[in-house]
C-alpha cells in the first residue's frame, strides 16, 4: 500500500471521505428501473442470468472516461439463490455501475439454487474460463473455499457480499450491509410496537428462519435484545425454512406455529422470502391479532406493508444499489493492483432504513419498486463513476 497517498483514496472509499467528496446527506425514495429482465437456462447445475438496466432517473448519466485497461472484463458471479429476488437486483446493479462507467464488463451471472455442489462447479467454470475477477453472492466461502483458493491461484480477484469470509483467505473483501445493525433497527422497532402501538403487556413472538450463516447475526441480535428486555417471551423457533421450497415451506412453517401458539403475539422473520409467506398464513388463519416483521422483505414485502390491513407490518431495507457500486469499486481497486480494505463494510457502510405504514409511502412511492430505493435519491451514483474516472482514467 503507497503511504503517501491520500488515506481515503488508500482505503479505497470511507464513509467520512465519502461524503467529503459528495457533500449529501438524508434519504429519499427514486423511481429507478424495472428489476432483472430475465432467468433463462444455463446448464444443469446453474441457471444464467440476464441483466438488463432499463431507465434509471434519479441521479443522470455520467460518461465514463476510465482507462482502457480497466474496461471489457468479463466478472463470474456465482448466485446463492434467485429465490431470494434482492440478489437478482445486485446483479442488476453491478450491470448499471459498469453501464454508467462506460466499463462494458460482461457478467457470467449463475444461479447455484442454494446447492454447495453447483457453487464448487460454478466458480470452478470461471477458474477454467479465466474470468478476470469474481463476485460471490451470498454464498459463504467455507463452502467454496477449494475454488476460490485455485481462483487466487490462477490470479483472478475475488470480492463478495454477504459471504461470510472474515478468515477466508481467498476473498480480497467483502462488502455487505451490516446484518447487526439492521438487526438492531428491527428487534427494537417490533418491541416498541408491539408494547405501545398494539398494548401488548407481554409480547410473545416467535422466531423463523432458514438455515442461511450470512443472517444468522440478525438472529443473534433479535434474541439478546428479546431476552434482556422485560415482558417479551420467545414462545417458538423455527430456523429450518427450506432454501429450495422456501414460499411453500415458510407457509406450512408460519402454519404450524400459530397452531401450537394460540397466544402469539408476532412472528419475526429474517431470510427476506419467508416474510410474505408468514404473513399469507397469519391472513388465511384469520389471525388479526398477530403481527409479522421482516428483514429486506422483498418488493412484494413492501407492498405488504404499504397495504396496512395485511399482517405484514414493517420491513427493514438495504440500499441495494449502494451495495452494487461499492462491488465494481472493489473490482476496480483489485483490477489495480491494489488491496482493498477487509473492513469497508465498516468504513463505508451500506445505507439502511425501516419501513412501516408511516413512512412507506414517502420512502417507496406508488408506481416505484421498492428493489430501487435508493439513499439520497441515488446521487451517489454519479459520484461513484466521478471517482473512478479520476482514479482509474488514462
């Protein structure tokens, strides 16, 4: 690392640098573009992805002036799941930050349907291919490891999200939004609520889940502060919501806990996809009286929440476009020649927000996705693609 440079600039892009440079602040909803076009076949173990952009408003257009050495990569993405439709939307923006930049990187974007053994032959295709950097999501390191160690080997970059790598020693860094925090926003909004806005003496939540690491901080969070604050009782858990069946397994899954629990107040979901399926059997048992609370519960999440009668009553949310810009910025800093910082999660973290009846619709206006939502209106975007043709021009 050159320790005459400029230390933001060595970091590659901290939170106080950041808005040094950009100079905003605050939140604000942006009606961006439609989400991932397309999932089409892409052999027997992985399913290609298409990404298309579409119009993006908000912040304009910026022309990229990089350097031609930086430009017409081509990036393997392995997918943990398309399931889960917020990995399809970072895969979306990865497309635009690369379309902004004028980088015209071409993405191997493969779906592994959460399977360990479609991962390992995934990146393995992008080791023999020679792709020019790799982008993990969602898939945890450990269960890749051997691939991305020949990945390393064979010289190509590795960044992910959501990957679980703090002790890999394969993935350069990875960049995600910070789960603890988000589970804190959550666990203390659903006890609020519940104690004052619903007048629950006691509130008896029950805990559901899948069987995924990368959130299981948000499970550790929720539990400790539900466990050291007086009148809330964890009555049930249930973290084993299938990966591959998950609408219908969260259903049946919901279900069962309202019948063991006729004295449920809530139910608490943190894998994004069970949220609406919960909240579809709290509705189909008639059971007005119990509330359900998500984490990045999809669009359809927020959609929920927008109707206010639908037991769905509050998500927190990711800047997930935030997320993808700070990816190609890895990738960049890689492509290089430099290390990037392990802890720009910290550093640089990915804005976040809850959203309930009373925000909602200033957040997520009708007509827009609640995927797009963007910080400051995604001004930042421009700001992003300005940096890097500063750092990065011929």
């Amino acid at each position: 690392m050159d320790e005459n440079r400029d230390p933001d600039e060595q970091r590659g892009s901290t939170r106080a640098g950041f808005f040094k440079r950009v100079a905003i602040s605050g939140v604000a909803a942006s009606g961006a573009a439609g989400i991932l076009a397309a999932c089409g076949g892409g052999g027997k173990d992985a399913a290609a992805v298409t990404a298309t952009t579409g119009t993006s408003t908000g912040a304009g257009a910026a022309s990229g002036s990089i350097a031609a050495r930086y430009k017409n990569k081509t990036i393997g993405v392995p997918i943990n799941t398309l399931l889960d439709e917020n990995e399809a939307t970072l895969v979306k923006y990865l497309k635009e930050a690369s379309d902004r930049a004028g980088l015209n990187w071409k993405f191997l974007a493969d779906d592994t349907r959460s399977d360990q053994a479609a991962a390992q032959t995934t990146v393995q295709s992008y080791v023999t291919r020679k792709v020019d950097a790799i982008i993990d999501l969602v898939i945890p390191a450990s269960t890749i490891e051997a691939q991305l160690a020949a990945a390393t080997t064979a010289g190509i970059p590795i960044v992910g999200t959501y990957t679980f790598a703090e002790f890999s020693p394969s993935i350069l860094a990875d960049y995600s939004a910070i789960l603890d925090h988000d589970g804190v926003l959550m666990s203390h909004y659903l006890i609020n609520d519940q104690q004052h806005a619903r007048g629950h003496r006691t509130v008896r939540v029950a805990m559901l889940d899948a069987p995924l690491a990368v959130v299981s901080p948000r499970r550790w969070i929720f539990e400790a502060i539900a466990r050291n604050t007086p009148g809330v009782e964890i009555v049930a858990q249930d973290f084993a919501v299938s990966l591959t069946d998950t609408v219908n397994d969260a259903t049946r899954r919901a279900t069962a806990l309202l019948q063991k629990n006729s004295d449920l107040s809530c139910i608490w979901c943190n894998y994004p996809p069970i949220a609406v399926p919960a909240a579809s059997a709290v509705a189909q048992a008639g059971k007005t009286d119990v509330q359900v609370y998500g984490h990045i519960a999809q669009s359809g999440g927020v959609e929920a929440v927008r109707e206010r009668t639908n037991p769905l009553v509050a998500t927190t949310w990711f800047d997930l476009a935030y997320n993808s810009y700070g990816l190609v910025d890895l990738v960049l800093q890689a492509l290089a020649g430099r290390r990037p910082d392990r802890e720009v999660s910290y550093l640089s973290p990915v804005p976040d927000a809850l959203f309930d009846a009373s925000n909602v619709d200033i957040e997520v206006p009708k007509g827009t996705r609640a995927a797009d939502w963007k910080f400051a209106g995604g001004s930042y975007r421009d700001q992003f693609v300005a940096r890097w043709n500063q750092q990065y021009g011929s």
